[in-house]
C-alpha cells in the first residue's frame, strides 16, 4: 500500500540520480544528507531513503517482473543501504556506493520460477500458443479496457527482458531504459565502460531482434497484438485486473524522468528503445517510515 507523499517528495523521487550534470535545485545533495544522517539526523536519512526508493524499485521490478517481489528486494536494499551507512566514506559518489549496493543483491538474489524457465524460444512459443481473443466486457472487470491492454503491453515487454541473462538486463535496464552513460553504469556495475558497452549492444541485439520477429508494435507484418492478447494473458495468470503490476502508481514516463542514448542508436533500434521508455516510472511503496520505525526500534546508532 503507497502512504501518501507530498508533491515535493514526489518531485524529488522523480529526479535521476545518474543525471551527469547537477541542476540549478537548492536541495541539499546526497552527500549533504549523508553526513547529516550519520551524525544522527534521522529527517534526513527518511529524505535520503525517499529519494532513491522509486529508482531502486523501478530497477527491481524490472529484473524480477514480478511486483511484490520487487517490493520485497527494494526493502531489503534498502535496509542494507541505512544499516552500512556509518561505512560510507566518500570515496566514490553517493549514487555509486548506493547503486552498487542495489546492483549486487539483484544480480544475487534467487530467481523466481518464470525467471527460471523464461527463454526467447520458450516466450516466443508461448506468444503463439496464446490466443488472440476480443477484450473482455467492460463491466466485468474492475478496471478501463484501455489500462488492461497497457498492463499487457508492459508485462509482456518486462517479460522480455527476463529472456536476457542479468548481467545483460542489468545493463539494458540502467543504459538503454534509464540512459545511464556507459562511465557511471562502469562505475555501479564495477567492470570497464567498454565492457558495459559491449554488454548493451549484446542485450539490444538478442531483444531487439526477438522484437523484431515477435512484436506488432515494432513490425506490422507480425500478428501479435497487445489488445488481442490480453484475455490470453489474464487467463495465463499474467494479468491480473485486480492486482496491476507495471501501471499502478505511475508517476511519469520513464522517458519523463530520465536521460536517454537515443542519439547513438539507428532508427530501427530508436523505435524499439523508446517503446521502453513510454514505460511507466512508477512510485515505490513508501519505505522510509517503515525504514524508521525500525532504526527506532533497533536503536539504530549512525556510528556504530
């Protein structure tokens, strides 16, 4: 359940924290908040935990497709984040020592069943399988047609990054989808810029061309259509009206919000990128209260 924020916290959530040149903004930096927060300043750790939550979860709910999962790994980043924070020493940026922290628990943490079996071949197979239907009625579902066909469209292209092994979903999710530059993607990553380029060109070959093949909204000449599909999907279990995952609390486009590689790009992988980037930002559960109910209750000492 999302806790109400204000517009200001909202604001500051949707501003990138990989942006390579700083703003004219009069808020304090992350470094700013990070040494008031170690010297006990438990208002500006909660800001701190705000302004990164969205960007953790919108990360995470791409690796792992499924929603609560992805709750579940923001707040275990997230504790991990506040728990070390007296180790914070200013020897990278913030951002960096942060994203690492969120980069290395993904990378790890278990793979859900559908991440297990999910392959192009076998997500193609299943594309085909499904078949293509009218919409159901309006009145039997609790939410617009026109947000269930969008719910499918994005669960089916999430689903299609969990066809690429996470190194590489990793690097498509934080440079083509947030348009993190190759140096700081290097830097949260921890390998070469060179290699996280190459690992993008990888992960935008096999998607792109899987895309190209399966996908109507990049290639007319393909049969599948996100409106046609979506009773299959709801049927498969994909979908589920009652329980959106890639639509409920948007906040803006991605496209809105983050920096972009656009110009590097040919015209046919542009199109396929900014079909991404139509995607939903959306807002994380509000983590920072919980964060701080528990330091309370653990006595949380920022030099300890």
């Amino acid at each position: 359940m999302l806790n109400k924020i204000s517009a200001d916290q909202i604001q500051d959530s949707c501003r990138s924290p990989f942006a390579q040149t700083k703003g004219e903004s009069s808020d304090p930096t992350d470094e700013e908040l990070v040494a008031k927060a170690q010297a006990g300043d438990r208002d500006a750790l909660e800001r701190l935990v705000r302004r990164h939550q969205s960007w953790v979860f919108n990360i995470a709910v791409r690796m792992m497709w499924r929603r609560d999962l992805a709750e579940d790994a923001t707040q275990e980043i997230l504790i991990k984040i506040v728990t070390k924070l007296s180790s914070f020493r200013g020897d990278s940026l913030f951002r960096t020592w942060l994203y690492r922290i969120a980069v290395n628990h993904l990378l790890n943490v278990r793979k859900s069943e559908i991440e297990e079996r999910m392959t192009f071949t076998d997500m193609g197979r299943s594309l085909d399988a499904a078949p293509n239907l009218d919409l159901p009625d309006p009145g039997s579902v609790p939410v617009e047609l026109p947000l269930l066909v969008e719910e499918t469209r994005l669960s089916c292209m999430n689903a299609m990054l969990l066809c690429l092994d996470r190194h590489q979903r990793l690097v498509f999710i934080l440079g083509e989808i947030f348009g993190v530059s190759s140096e700081v993607g290097a830097e949260v990553m921890e390998v070469l810029p060179n290699n996280f380029r190459q690992l993008l060109s990888r992960a935008r070959r096999d998607l792109y061309q899987f895309m190209t093949d399966k996908c109507g909204l990049v290639n007319s000449a393909n049969p599948c259509r996100c409106a046609k599909k979506t009773r299959s999907f709801m049927r498969a279990g994909y979908v589920d009206p009652d329980r959106l995952q890639f639509t409920k609390g948007r906040l803006a486009s991605i496209g809105d919000v983050a920096s972009h590689r656009l110009d590097e790009l040919d015209s046919l992988d542009r199109k396929h990128a900014e079909l991404f980037r139509q995607h939903a930002f959306l807002a994380s559960p509000d983590l920072a209260a919980k964060l701080r109910e528990l330091i309370t209750q653990s006595n949380f000492d920022s030099d300890s």
